[in-house]
C-alpha cells in the first residue's frame, strides 16, 4: 500500500463497526451542529467550559476503543497493516474529541457551565 486511500480507511471502518458506522456518523453531525449553534448563541468558547469538558477526553476515548471492539468482527489482536492501526488511533482521536464536545456542548445548552457577563 503505496497510498492512503480514504475509500480503504472507510470500508475498514465499515468492517470494524458494522452496522454502528452510520449512526454513529449521524451523531457525529448532530453533535457538531449543537456545538457550532453553541458557539453561535455564546459567541466563542468559555474557557472553564472547555476544561471541564477536557477532563473526559482520556476517557472517552478508551470508551470510543471499548465500544469499536465490542461491535466490531475483529479485536485488536486481528490489526496488521498500517491502516488498521491508523484507524485504531483515529478512533481514540474520535472518542477523545467527540466527548470534549459532547460534555461542553451539554453543559452549555444545559446551564451547567459557567456563565460570565461580557461588557
């Protein structure tokens, strides 16, 4: 394998999460719409928000790898080549980020962060 093909990483994912791989999509972009519409209402990011929401970055993605081997037709132990390891890290990458937005994106809509004025 000469070249990273996007095509290969995507049936790759197919064969690692099944029948999870589209929902998980279409969560993925309702999340990140909440998110930017988030952005929009506070017009920028709170900083306590974000690194409250940090702090579950390390645990959502060891979930992210739990979840993909629970479901998935393959383990870890089946990974050889590097797109399978590049796809490993990805979805601890995912897992990580995904649930930074998700914990800042519900303690924003939620009122759970903190609020400051802006003069």
């Amino acid at each position: 394998m000469k070249e990273l093909d996007p095509l290969i990483l995507l049936a790759v994912f197919q064969e690692m999460l099944g029948a999870w791989l589209w929902p998980l999509i279409a969560v993925a972009v309702l999340g990140t719409l909440a998110f930017v519409l988030l952005l929009v209402r506070d017009r920028g990011l709170r900083a306590r928000q974000l690194v409250g929401a940090q702090a579950l970055a390390l645990p959502g993605g060891a979930l992210a790898l739990w979840i993909m081997a629970s479901v998935s037709s393959s383990g870890f132990t089946d990974a050889a080549g590097p797109a399978d390891w590049i796809l490993i890290t990805l979805v601890f990458m995912l897992g990580a980020v995904g649930a930074t937005i998700v914990a800042y994106t519900l303690a924003g809509w939620l009122g759970l962060g903190a609020r400051t004025r802006h003069t």
